[in-house]
C-alpha cells in the first residue's frame, strides 16, 4: 500500500458534476475542501486557467461552510494580492465580492455567544476582503465601530476590532495614522496592541507605509512585535516595490538585530512572496546569493521564496 500527496485534475464535465453535488451538500465539507484544494494547485502551477476557478465558486461555492469557506477566501486573497492592478484583478474582484457578500448575508456582523470560533475567523475575513474591495457599506460601519472605539465604547466585539482598526487604515490619511498610532502607545493588551501595530501596515499612501516601516525598527515597538508591520504590508498591494526597497536598505541592520536564536529573520525573506515580474526576481536571486547577504538559518527561507516567486511569474505569464 502506498501512500503520497495527490492532486487530481477532473475533466470538466466531471469537475461540474462535482459541483452540483457540493452545492447540494451531498459530499462532507472535507471531501469539497479537497477538490477546490485540488482545483486551486493547479491553477497556481498554470495547469488550470484561473477563470476555471471562479467560475466553480461563482456557481457551486457561496454558501460554502467551513473549512471550505475559509480555504476559499484565502485562495481568492492570494488572487487578488498578486493581481492587483493586473489584467486579472477585475474577474477576481467580481468573484470576491459574490463570494464574501453572500458569506457576510449569511454569518452577519454580530458574534453569536454559542457559535464557533470558524464562524468568528470566517466573518472577519469577510469584512475584512469587502472593505478592501471598497464596498463602502462596510467600510462605513467598519468607521462607525472605531469611532465607538475611540469614545471607550467596550461593547464592540473584541474579535472585531482588528478588522476595524484594518479598515480604518484602508480607508485613512495622516490624521489616522496618528490617531491609531497613538491608541497604540496607550493600549495595555497585547493582543489590541498588536492590532492596532498590524492596522500601521494596512494604508494606502506610500509616504505612511514609508512611516510605518521605520516605525517598526524603532524603540517604539518591542522586539517580539517588530515584524509584524513589515508581514502585514507584505499582503497589502499599495505595499508593491517599497517593501523590497526598504528590505535591502535596512537587510545589514536586520541581519544584525535579528540573531540566529530569534528566528525572525526568516520572515524578512518571506515577505517577498508575492513578487511576480522577471526584474525584481533577478534583484532578489542576486541580492542573496552575495556571501555577505547570507546565512544558514535563512538559507531554506531563501530557496523557498524564490521558488515561490518563479511560480508566481509562470502564473501571470499566463493569466496575468
């Protein structure tokens, strides 16, 4: 008996009839996070044309369940960060959007005291792609609950708030900025405080991004916390160039405060998974490849990303 790793390409007619059966909830919520698994490998391998993979969640997958659900919204993510602005992002937008409002109509904005915390994670992922999506009904309620916040209001939902505080920053300027970096020198928690630290990374300006980076290397920001900007701007589009940029400026100095027992430095590397075009490739494949960019607890980390990245190039080359 052997045992592996499988990924299966079905043949349309068969890949549809699947579909019926999921969206009739005659197969068991793991078996259909399989196949969109599946279906998802091979469209980032460039096997499978992207729209392949819309067009399935378009008509068998809205009303998914967990854990498709969440599979689901972060393949449509991983679209989205890695299309924007390309050719591709309008089909991806569309389906996004479907996909999370009919999710949102389903699960609401309100935590029920009994529900499970998959329901709760799958919600915020929700607000959190509609608001990036600028669906402005969610952007405006997402406004309403920081200014609540903001006046001590303690019965917002705590597992809201990270959204909130996202969003807001999606949708703010200089005074924003100021003002969620100043709730978070106040903030006691760790867990608020970190996500308000994560919201820092999260605008659209460059100039605050810019900001936001150099805050993270400073005393400000406690050691264990100091990545956390730089990760979340990695997902964040308006973060395309200037991450790179800031990473080979500072990578002497990060090389020296992040030491081999921190295991930190790993995920300056990783932030660069969603560089897609031939040059920036290059500069990353050259840049650590030089003895003095090097080390062996990044060395994996390294060949990794740029795995990554090659696939990434292979996939817009083909549908980007």
């Amino acid at each position: 008996q052997q045992h592996g790793l499988y990924r299966v390409a079905y043949e349309a007619e068969h890949l549809a009839a699947l579909g019926k059966q999921l969206r009739q909830g005659n197969m068991s919520a793991l078996d259909a996070a399989g196949i969109v698994q599946d279906l998802f490998a091979l469209v980032v391998a460039a096997r499978v044309p992207f729209t392949t993979y819309l067009r399935f969640v378009e008509r068998y997958c809205l009303d998914a369940a967990y854990p498709l659900n969440m599979s689901i919204s972060g393949h449509l993510g991983w679209f989205y960060r890695l299309g924007y602005g390309q050719k591709i992002a309008g089909a991806v937008e569309r389906t996004s959007r479907a996909f999370h409002r009919a999710q949102l109509r389903t699960l609401g904005w309100e935590r029920s005291p009994t529900e499970k915390n998959t329901i709760t994670m799958m919600r915020s992922a929700a607000i959190a792609s509609l608001g990036q999506l600028g669906e402005k009904d969610v952007l405006d309620h997402a406004l309403q609950l920081y200014a609540r916040l903001r006046q001590g209001d303690k019965s917002v939902d705590t597992n809201l708030r990270g959204v909130v505080y996202a969003l807001v920053a999606w949708q703010g300027d200089e005074r924003t900025y100021r003002e969620l970096l100043e709730l978070y020198k106040k903030e006691q928690v760790p867990e608020e405080n970190r996500k308000l630290l994560r919201s820092l990374g999260l605008f659209q300006d460059k100039k605050l991004l810019q900001k936001a980076l150099d805050l993270s290397q400073s005393s400000t920001v406690r050691l264990q916390d100091s990545i956390i900007i730089p990760l979340t701007m990695a997902g964040n589009p308006f973060g395309n160039g200037l991450l790179w940029g800031w990473t080979k400026q500072q990578w002497p100095r990060l090389m020296k405060k992040y030491m081999h027992g921190t295991h930190m430095l790993n995920v300056f590397v990783q932030n660069l998974t969603f560089v897609h075009d031939t040059a920036t490739e290059r500069e990353v494949r050259t840049f650590f490849a030089r003895k003095e960019h090097r080390r062996d607890d990044i060395k994996r980390p390294v060949e990794q990303t740029l795995e990554r990245i090659a696939i990434n190039r292979q996939f817009m080359q083909k549908n980007g």
